[in-house]
C-alpha cells in the first residue's frame, strides 16, 4: 500500500548519498517531483510526504493540476516542457518557474503576461549542452547573450541553467556531459554577476548521482517518484 512513499523516500535517499559522495554540503540539492501523467490525487500524496516542488510539461493539464491542488500550501509548480508562443499566458497566470526558455521572444511574452499581483516568474534558459541541431534549447555559445536579454526582463527573474542531455551509458559518460553544463552555468555565473543566479536543473530518474556529482543544484524526477509512465 504504502508503495508511494518508499518510492519517494527511495529517490530522497538516493540524492542524500550522491550529496555525501561528492562531498557537497547538506541539503544543496533541491529535488523536483515530475508528475506529468499522474493525477492530482497522487500529487496530493507525494505532497503530504512532505514534497514541495512540482515540474510539469504539457501547460494545460499543468495548469488543470495546480487549480484542482491550489488549497495544499506552499506548492511551487515548474514548467520544464516546450514552451510555444499560445501557450505563454496560461504559464505567466499560473506556474512559479519555467526551466524552458530558449528564445527572447518566449521570455518577452512571460513577462509582459506576468499578473502584477504575483512575484516575478523564475526562469532557467534550457541550453542545448550536447548539441543536436534538432533538439530544444539555446546553443552553449548564445547562451550568455541570452541571459543578459532576459535578465533584463521586468517580470523575470533569471535563476540559472537547465539541461536534458541525451541518455548516456554508464555513469563515467553521464557525469562528462553534465560536466560541460556545469562549466557553461559556472562561466555565465561568473560573467553574468547575477545574485539570484543559483539553479543549474540536471539529472532525472537514471542519472541523478551523476549529475549531483557534477554539480547540478536541482534534479528533476518522474519515474523513481511516481512509478512508471
Ligand atoms: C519527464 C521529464 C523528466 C523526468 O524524467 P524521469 O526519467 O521520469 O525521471 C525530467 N525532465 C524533463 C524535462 C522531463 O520531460
């Protein structure tokens, strides 16, 4: 029955050792809870074990989940799916973070239709780390003059990197690739001097250790969560 929480506390303890393995202080490791496909009701049950933060990647059944969860406090929802241009209010009304910005004109919309009765949206910039001209997020070498425009951006505050790398073999190869993302997030840090700048989101339900190993602050996890999709 209680296959939910030892699910859950199973990815907890997962993260907790790869802290420890790479030597990186308590509690720098945030994890978010994807629970794209599940329903609500098993939101709800994540939640009362204690998590907090959600991702979601398809905006309308996103927005479905935090309107029918909107009376559990303290919920933080973040969008980490492809964003288009039609669905950029929904997002700005409704979701905390958006990890996947990669053009100004999608980070323009999300501030102009930011509600001002609500804090600034947080924003990562999904950067394309290994390269495939196909796949989604700003190339490594625009990363930086993208960031500036969007840190620029009223209703927008820019917290840092996201990245989902193609599945790698092993750990050895994993750990190379988010490697390079954390060189990328440690170099735009640097030349951005931005306060707030703090998130580099990496590593799902295979290859977590690895990423926290490499440095990523936020690791995104559906399936160890909430079972298979
Ligand atoms: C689905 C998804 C995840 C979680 O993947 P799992 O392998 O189920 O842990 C993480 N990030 C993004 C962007 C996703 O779409």
């Amino acid at each position: 029955m209680d296959e939910q929480r030892s699910r859950y506390q199973g990815v907890c303890e997962r993260i907790t050792q790869a802290v420890l393995q790479a030597g990186r202080p308590t509690h720098s490791v945030k994890l978010l809870a994807v629970s794209k496909t599940f329903p609500a009701d098993q939101v709800a049950a994540v939640a009362a074990l204690g998590q907090r933060d959600f991702g979601e990647n398809y905006v309308q059944e996103g927005v479905d989940k935090i309107v029918a969860l909107n009376s559990v406090a303290g919920l933080v929802w973040h969008c980490i799916g492809p964003l288009q241009s039609n669905k950029t209010r929904l997002v700005a009304e409704h979701f905390d973070w958006v990890h996947s910005v990669e053009r100004l004109k999608i980070a323009q919309r999300l501030s102009e239709q930011r509600p001002a009765h609500l804090p600034p949206l947080q924003v990562c910039l999904q950067v394309n780390i290994d390269g495939g001209p196909t796949k989604a997020g700003v190339a490594p070498a625009d990363a930086l003059a993208l960031a500036q425009a969007v840190a620029a951006l009223p209703r927008l505050v820019l917290r840092g990197v996201m990245t989902i790398p193609d599945a790698a073999d092993g750990f050895d190869a994993q750990l190379a690739v988010h490697t390079q993302a954390k060189r990328l997030f440690d170099e735009l840090q640097t030349a951005l001097g931005l306060p707030h700048f703090d998130t580099l989101s990496m590593g799902m339900s295979a290859d977590l250790e690895a990423a926290v190993q490499a440095g990523s602050t936020l690791v995104r996890v559906g399936t160890a969560v909430f079972g298979a999709r």
